[in-house]
C-alpha cells in the first residue's frame, strides 16, 4: 500500500465543484457554448512608475497576452486584451457601424511610437474599454482568457500544474521593478491552496511530534508511545494506497481530512493503552491485559468508530463530486481505523513485556493523576446533577439562539480559503478597486418560446430587469442584450442619444440583433436564449443571496408570456448553486447522523437512557460550535461542513468510552453516583489527555499561510475541548438525573464481552 500510497497527487477540477442536478448548473451546463465562462484567469500588467501608455508598457502587455494564450487549457479565441482582435470599436460613419481593432493587426511591438501609442489610447477611450481592459487609473491593462477543463482528448487539466506555469511564464518572466503581473480566477487560487496544503504536512509532523510527547509523559513507554502512532499511521497509509487503486486523487480542499482521520486513530490508540496500563498495574500480564484491552473497548471503540463512519458516508448526500470524494477519503480511512486500532493495536501490545517495577510505577501514576477526578465525579451526586443539566439546557438555548443566523457559504471578499494578505487577495482587491467589471458575475438567462430576434417583447422585458438589477445592492455593473441593442441603435441613429433604447419596429429589432450575435456571451445562435450579466461586489453568501432573492423576485411579480428567466451561470452561480446544496443537505445529514448514533446506542445498550444521555451533550457541543463559526465569522462551506461531521464523530467517542464503564459498573451492582466515579476514574484521564492532546496539535494549524487550515485548527480545538466538557460533566449528571427520573426495573445489562 505504500509503494501506492507515494504515487497519490493533488487533483482539482473547476467540474468538481459543481452541485449535479441542481437548477444553476443546469442553466450554466445548457448554454455554456454561448455565455461567458464561468471558469477563467484574469491576468493584468500594472506599471509600477506611471502609465500603461508607454512603448514599453504595452510591447509588455502584448508578450503576457502570447504566454496566456499558449498555457494549456486555454480557449484561444475566448483570449481577450487590447492586443486581441475581438477588442475593437465601433465607430459611427455616413455608412453606419465600422469595428476596427483597438490596436490594428499590422502593428507589431517593435512599431510602437509615441504617436502610435496615443492612437491606440484613443481608440480605447473611445471604445469604452477604461475600466473594463485598461484600468481607471490607466496604469494598467487586462488580459482575460477561458479555460477548458477537458481538451480534445477528453484529458482533464492539472490545475495545479497550471498555477506553476502561470507563475513561471507569465509572472516571473515579466514582473519587475517596473512591472506588476497580477493574476487570479479559479486555477490561481485553487493552484495557490494546494501549494499552501503542502505545509500540511508540515503541520501535521508538528502534531505527531507533541502528541508522541505528550502520550509518553502520560505511559512513561517508548514502545506504547510509538505503538498508536504506528497503528494510525497504518491505516493512513492504507488509506492513501486505496485512494490511488481507486484512482482517485486529493482535492487541496479535503487535504486536512486524512490528517483529521488519523487524529481519531490516536485518539482511540490512547484510550487502548490506557487500558492496557491500567489492566498492568492491576498485575495482569501483557496478554491478558490486551485480551481485556481488546474486549473492554470493542464495543465502545466500534460504536464510535461506526458513527463516524456513518457521519462521513452521510457527506455523499451533497451531490458536489468533491465533496463526494472527500466523503470516501474519509470513509476509507474511519474503515480501517477499526482495523489498526481496535484489532492490529492489542495483538501489537500483547508482544510486549513489562517488568513488575513499571506496572507498578503506572499504578502510583493513575492515582496520583486521578485525585481529583473524585471531586469532578461529585456532578453525579443527584443535587449537582440537577444543577448541571439545568446550567447545560440554558447553555443549548444560548447556543442555539446565537447561530440561528448563521452562514452558509464564505463571509469575506476574495479567497476565503487564504489570508487577506495572500499574493492572491491582494491581486482580487487591487483589481475590484481598480476596474468597472466585478471579478464576480451572475448570469441570468431569459428563455423564450419564439425567437428572441424578432420580438422587441423579449428585449424590452430583459430591459426592464437590467434597469431595475442596476440599483439592487452588490451589483457593480450590468452587461446585457439589450444594452447593446440601445447601443447598435443609437449607432446605426447617427449617435442620437434619443435612439438609445431598444427599438420596436420588429424589422429593426432583428437586424440589430444580427450584429449582437456575432459577439459571444448575450445570445444563443438560434435566438431562444438572451442574457443580462449581473457583476458583483464579491462572492460572500450575505452579497449572493440578496442579489439572488432580488431577482426571484422580480421573476415572481413580472411575468411574461413565452418568456422564462432562469438562474443563473457565470462564477457566482456556480458558488451559489454550491452554498444552496451545502444549506439543503446540512439538516438531512445531521438528522441521519444521530440517527445512526441513537441506532447503535440502542442496540448496543437496549436502553432509552443511554440514548439521550450520550446524544444530548453531543448536540448541545455542535450547536456551541456553529456559534463560535459565527463568532470567528467561519461560513458553513465544502470544506468546513466535513470538519463539523469529524466534530461529532469526535465527541461522540467521548461518551461511550465513558458511558460503557458506567454501564459495566451499573450491571456489577454498584449505584449510578459510585459507578460515574469509577468510570470517571478510569477512562476520566485518558480522556482528558485525549482532547487536550489534539486540541494543542490542531491549534498549531492556527500559523498556517492557508487561512481555511488556521480557522479549521481553531474550530476543531475548540470542538475537541467542548466535547470534553460535555462528556466529563453534562453526560453524568443527565444519567444520573434519568435514573432518577425514570427508575430501572430489570438489572442494567452490561456492554461488552468481559465484565470483571
């Protein structure tokens, strides 16, 4: 598996991220051909010392525009500059409409005069290409160009591949001390991501060193330290070779699940050495303490195992091919966990021998640290339990008031996914300040019955919404059908500003409508599809969905016969599409989650009360969580989604290694108060550890460059601590407060297959 395991690559798809089936993508999908690509890079050249006007400016802005041309996966005739020939301007004569190109074809860079340069400017302002391809400022010019994910072949394009040679053959070899080159659009930021996920692994080494530290200060033993380590790092190498024999590869944005997979191996590893230690310094030998290690834990280890299985298998509800990925990366991993941890990790230990002095030395280390579990254990004493679950149904109140808002989708401008300070965001911010045209648009598409070219209805509807969207909040600009209809007719009017509307004689209407077809992005060939080009502020979930609700409302109030508006392509479609399906699938895959939780509790235990008293502090735990995501304003994404499922996971191998001694101790006679202090006593340490152990190695994710990884370091330190909480507090006190409440009348069974 690791000969295997070392040939997995990072693999990004534009495609991937795409929701199947849904409403958005099947919009952007059917007419794809004839609207702008939703999937582009934006590349300008920026002087550093004055205008873009200079010979020297634009012979630089001519040799980026031939390196962007001729990177792989670019659509050459969707390549648009001031050196393209789909960049011209129309020019009103006697004879009507004549397009000549910005700059004329025969001139070459090494023609570029003073003089020929001030022609060229002209022809730009005249164009109306200031702020669209030349900036405000005029100290820079704007390439654009379409990628194909897929080329002839039907080969899928390496994304990341293709952010190095953007970095090697545009910015590079062109960026200077008099020059800039900024660059951004899809392959950028998903190419920067996986550069930035290789520190991952960097981390992660970080994370293994403290947890191996930490677990031989907790077992005194090199050989318990480097066995959980060991054992999860089987199952992760496994895991990686599997991925590769499926042919599959690891998406930048699932990157820290594997890594999240392993910190569950050694969260069930220390609890297996816990065990075995302590089953030592009762004076068993290393065979009969892996016996007990293997049948104590068996079933707690498999139930919370199972969950997050479950958990993960429930991610494949989201119809995101990514997404769906990650769900069987993570899948396969939680699958042999139950392999290497509960199984491979007590045949392993059985092979050891311990003298009599280090079962010994662990014993007086168990009572030491377990003193003052005695005065923890006092929350199952019935005054304090009431106390407790009173003090936790006001905590769950809080925690779901104060997230009842919050987000789904990103919560600030750019890349949420890297720092503001990223070469990236800085590109994004400095571009949107500095250009008319939103790096960000939403599409919508007006359907109609009968040719649109024919039919001044159509064009005097779409102009109407194209109007109104104008002045909506977090629309830039608009692009459309009709303007350019309000523009060919006031041309081919002699420049009469009272011909800029859209004319009414069908005759005309038509004839106008020939000439729009010629240029890409506003029709169909046939006529049946127009369409209004909405650019956006940003891509936030709060920006997407007012201009979202703002034109399902118009859609609503003002119908057309024969005429449908349908939403949405372009960029922005695409993530809203992605956030609606994350917002769908969100409840549904909670709801299945403790669903299986509450299955498996039932069947393990046969009882109603070790079902509420494991699942209710989980919730309270996930509903904290999603307030603090609020808080550190961390939206509900693709790629946080899978780490609130981990949390849960998580914190639900908490309460049944707790619960099942408590139940072991219940079914040997002992009163619930007397069996929630041993059950603390015993696994309460190991416990602790646990979460603190991986809270400390997660939170060194807090430094990396990636600010998806820092905020996902954050959030799972703060998951693993409340689940501690919960697990170490408000589960025994809601125990003890059902026995109470609901008094037993058969003998408690007992889990597992031994109950010495």
């Amino acid at each position: 598996m690791a000969v295997f395991a070392v040939q997995l690559r990072m693999e990004a798809g534009f495609e991937k991220q795409m929701p199947i089936g849904h409403e958005y993508i099947q919009t952007f999908q059917k007419y794809r051909k004839d609207l702008f690509g939703a999937n582009r890079i934006t590349v300008v050249v920026r002087s550093r010392k004055g205008s873009i006007w200079t010979p020297a400016g634009l012979t630089r802005l001519y040799k980026v525009t031939q390196a962007v041309t001729f990177l792989p996966g670019v659509d050459r005739q969707g390549v648009m500059s001031l050196w393209t020939p789909n960049a011209f301007v129309n020019e009103i004569t006697e004879d009507g409409f004549r397009a000549n190109p910005v700059i004329d074809g025969t001139i070459t860079p090494n023609q570029l005069t003073p003089a020929v340069v001030d022609k060229i400017r002209k022809s730009a302002i005249n164009g109306g290409y200031i702020g669209t391809l030349v900036s405000h400022s005029e100290d820079s010019a704007m390439i654009t160009a379409e990628l194909n994910e897929r080329d002839g072949s039907g080969k899928t394009l390496d994304y990341v591949q293709l952010n190095h040679l953007l970095d090697d053959q545009v910015r590079k070899p062109f960026e200077d001390s008099g020059y800039e080159i900024q660059i951004i659009g899809f392959a950028k930021q998903i190419g920067d991501i996986a550069d930035g996920a290789k520190a991952v692994l960097g981390f992660c080494s970080i994370a293994l060193l403290l947890t191996a530290l930490a677990v031989y200060w907790y077992c005194h033993s090199v050989r318990f330290t480097v066995l959980p380590i060991m054992c999860s790092l089987t199952s992760l190498v496994w895991q990686f070779g599997t991925l590769r024999l499926l042919g599959f590869g690891l998406d930048p944005l699932a990157v820290l699940v594997p890594f999240l997979v392993f910190a569950i191996g050694v969260s069930h590893g220390i609890q297996q050495v816990n065990f075995i230690v302590r089953e030592l310094s009762h004076g068993s030998n290393t065979i009969e303490a892996a016996r007990r290690s293997f049948s104590g834990l068996l079933v707690p280890g498999t139930l919370a195992l199972v969950t997050a299985l479950v958990s993960f298998v429930t991610l494949l509800l989201i119809p995101i091919p990514m997404v769906r990925e990650l769900a069987i990366t993570a899948s396969l991993g939680v699958g042999y966990k139950i392999i290497t941890n509960l199984v491979m990790l007590p045949v392993a230990a059985s092979f050891f021998n311990f003298s009599k002095a280090y079962a010994d030395d662990a014993l007086e280390r168990r009572e030491r640290r377990s003193r003052w579990l005695r005065s923890l254990a006092r929350v199952a004493e019935p005054r304090n339990a009431y106390a407790v679950v009173c003090i936790t149904a006001v905590v769950f109140a809080l925690a779901v008031w104060q997230s009842r808002d919050r987000v789904i989708g990103t919560l600030q401008p750019g890349a949420p996914e890297l720092r503001a300070d990223s070469r990236f965001n800085l590109d994004a911010v400095s571009i949107a300040n500095n250009y008319d045209v939103g790096l960000d648009w939403l599409t919508v598409v007006f359907e109609s019955s009968g040719a649109a070219c024919d039919n001044p209805v159509v064009g005097i509807y779409e102009d109407d919404f194209a109007s109104t969207m104008k002045h909506e909040p977090g629309v830039v600009s608009v692009e459309s059908y009709p303007a350019m209809l309000r523009d060919y007719n006031e041309g081919y009017n002699e420049g009469n500003p009272k011909m800029n509307v859209v004319p009414i004689d069908p005759g005309n209407y038509g004839g106008l409508s020939a000439e729009i077809g010629r240029l890409k992005g506003y029709m169909s060939k046939d006529c049946s599809m127009t369409a209004v080009h909405l650019f956006l502020t940003d891509h936030k979930a709060t920006t997407l969905t007012r201009v979202l609700d703002d034109v399902k409302q118009y859609r609503e109030l003002h119908q057309v016969n024969g005429i449908t508006i349908r939403l949405a392509a372009g960029n922005a479609g695409v993530i809203a599409a992605t956030n609606d399906e994350v917002a769908k699938s969100e409840l549904p895959m909670m709801l299945y989650v403790y669903a299986a939780i509450l299955i498996l509790v039932f069947l393990a235990y046969r009882d109603f009360r070790a079902m509420v008293a494991c699942c209710a502090p989980l919730t309270v735990a996930t509903f904290i969580g999603y307030w603090f995501m609020k808080e550190l304003q961390i939206g509900l994404t693709v790629a946080t989604l899978p780490v609130m499922v981990l949390a849960v996971g998580i914190g639900v191998d908490y309460a049944f290694y707790i619960y099942n001694r408590l139940q072991l101790h219940m079914a040997n006679g002992q009163p619930i108060v007397k069996a929630v202090e041993h059950a603390m006593l015993e696994v309460g340490v190991a416990t602790i550890f646990t979460a603190i152990t991986l809270a400390i190695g997660v939170a060194t994710w807090s430094f990396s460059a990636l600010k998806f990884q820092a905020d996902m370091g954050k959030l799972l330190a703060f998951m693993f601590i409340v689940n501690l909480v919960m697990a170490m507090t408000a589960l025994p006190a809601l125990a003890v407060v059902l026995e109470k409440l609901f008094p037993r009348r058969s003998p408690v069974r007992a889990p597992g297959l031994l109950s010495h």
